[in-house]
C-alpha cells in the first residue's frame, strides 16, 4: 500500500488530502471519481494509510507500526469492501454499519473504504446513506467509484468530492517504467494507448502478446486480400477475443490514417509497429481506411447487445479483405 508521496500525478488531490491531514480538518466521508485506472483507488489506499499512521500529520511515515500493517493489509482499523459477486450488497453494509459503531482497535480512527461504489445495490446503499447522515465519532468512509452517477444524490451531497483527471503521457510513462520495467518501447505505446489512465496502461502491457495475435489477424486480412477472409480464423474464442480484435484494430487503422496523412510517427499510438503502419497504409486508400474504422465503430456497438459473435467477425473480416459492407 502506497503512500501519498509516492503516488504519481494529482498533486492538487494530494496537497488538499496532505492539508486536511495536517490541520485535523479530515471530513467524515470523501467520494473519489474518474475513469477506470485513473490512479483514484491507489489514492485511497495512500490516503487510509495516512489517516492511520501515528508519527506523521500529512502523510503516512512508513515506519510506525500502523504503516506496517496497513501495508500488510492487515491493519485492524482498515475495513475495505469490494463487490462480491458484481455488486455491493446490504448484508456487507450492515456488518459495516455494526463495526462503526465500536471503538477503533487503537483508540484513534477507524477507516472504511469502499472500492467501486458505484455497485452499491440500492438497499446497500440507503444503508451507507443512513450512516452517512449520522456519521459514528472517529470514522472516515472512502468510497472510490468510476463514475459519480451510479450513486444516490443523497450520498454524493454527504461526500467531499475529488475527481481524478487524466494523467499527461510522460507521467502514465513513469508509472508503467516503475512497475513493470522491461521494453522501454512497449512501455511507450502502453503510455499512450492508456488514455492518460496507468492502470489501462499496465493491464495493455499485461495483455501484449494479445495485441501480436490480434495484428497478425488483421496483417493476414489486410496483406492477402481479398481471400484472407475466406481462410479460418484460429485463436478467437468468444465476446472478450472478439472485444479485442476490434479495440486492436481501431487503434492500428487510425495509426495507418495517420501515417498517410502526415507519414511520420511521432503522432502514432502504435509507434513501436512503424513499419508495419507504415505497409497498412500503403495498402488502404484514406476513404477506405475511414470506412473500416466505422465499421468498426459499428460492430463495437453491437458488441455490446445480444448479436452472433462469429457473423459479426466474418463481416468485420470481408470489410476489411475488401469483400462487402459492414
């Protein structure tokens, strides 16, 4: 569990959350929001360990034994709660509610922090509600959510709200280098394909060799054209292959759009595929390019309702191949 200090980026988060602590003006209830892998949940982690250390009056010392534990997870004060089984449900607030009421295991303050809050089911959150509005001495709830709309008004009106913005490329870069090391390149493209969010960036790193398969796919469709799209389509099994063969695409034909019209790469996501950019885009027209990437657009959409997995693949595969119309 990370300290304030050592979390990159948000530094106007982190003076206020440092100020609070500083003047023991700590609010009872703060609501942290932004997009998935913003960096917001690292944050509350870093922010709960403050609130608990002993020794320090604006950040966690990392020495004491309350920072000891909490970076164990094992800190008797520190309540975290998930979703279990895709949502929050009463009978976790109701125990919450019950543990809020004794005295913290080390007389100081006891902290809750509830991780995607957002899955609150509604009588889970009308208990969180209740206690919100009667806050027990003592306590401080951290509920972390990627977006604030799933929440009840009521509960955001209680919370003190701190929305994570994206991160700049070059600090998403010194996250993914700390965390994973390794291929300077790869960590480059992971950077920049995160959207400004580290968590999006490690979990693209994670998944590399998926991104290779998912070229080679779209590198046989689009080289052997237009009869790629006839020969079988092996290592795509299901909703989450499918989901990736088109996040993967959309990316490489808006570097091959790029490409074309500027022919360099400094403005490439993909920039560690230059040359293979760089074939792609000799192959398509600028119009074909834009009509894939809205077929594209369009099977993402269906992706998401009830739709047959292999028909929508086969007509991704004859629009690319230059067969048909998607």
């Amino acid at each position: 569990m990370p300290a304030l200090r050592d979390v990159v980026g948000h530094d106007k988060i982190k003076r206020s959350l440092s100020c609070a602590l500083a003047t023991g003006r700590v609010s009872h209830a703060y609501l942290f929001s932004g997009p998935p892998g913003v960096g917001k949940k690292t944050t509350g982690h870093a922010f709960a360990r403050a609130l608990l250390c002993g020794q320090s009056e604006t950040d966690a010392c990392g020495y004491c034994d309350d920072c000891a534990r909490s970076e164990r997870g094992v800190h008797p004060d520190l309540h975290i709660i998930r979703p279990q089984g895709g949502s929050i449900k009463i009978a976790q607030l109701r125990a919450l509610q019950d543990s809020a009421a004794y005295t913290s295991f080390s007389g100081g303050r006891q902290v809750y922090l509830v991780e995607q809050a957002e899955k609150m089911t509604l009588e889970a959150a009308n208990c969180i509600l209740k206690i919100l509005e009667e806050p027990p001495r003592g306590v401080t709830f951290i509920l972390v959510a990627d977006e604030t709309d799933g929440l009840l008004p009521t509960i955001r009106s209680r919370c003190q709200l701190y929305r994570f913005s994206p991160l700049p490329e070059e600090e998403v870069y010194r996250v993914v280098e700390a965390s994973r090391g390794g291929d300077a390149g790869r960590a480059r493209v992971a950077a920049r394909i995160s959207g400004g969010c580290p968590g999006r960036a490690l979990a693209f790193l994670e998944g590399a060799d998926k991104r290779d398969q998912m070229w080679g796919l779209l590198d046989r469709l689009a080289g052997e054209r237009p009869y790629g799209a006839l020969l079988p389509v092996d290592g795509l099994d299901g909703r989450d292959d499918l989901e990736a063969f088109i996040n993967c695409a959309v990316l490489f034909f808006r570097d091959a759009l790029v490409w074309r019209i500027i022919g360099r790469d400094e403005l490439l996501i993909n920039v560690d595929y230059r040359q293979n950019i760089s074939r792609l885009a000799d192959i398509y027209s600028e119009r074909e390019i834009l009509d894939i990437l809205v077929a594209l657009e369009k099977a993402a959409r269906r992706l998401a309702g009830n739709v047959n997995h292999r028909l929508l693949l086969d007509t991704l595969a004859f629009k690319i191949a230059g067969l048909g119309d998607a």
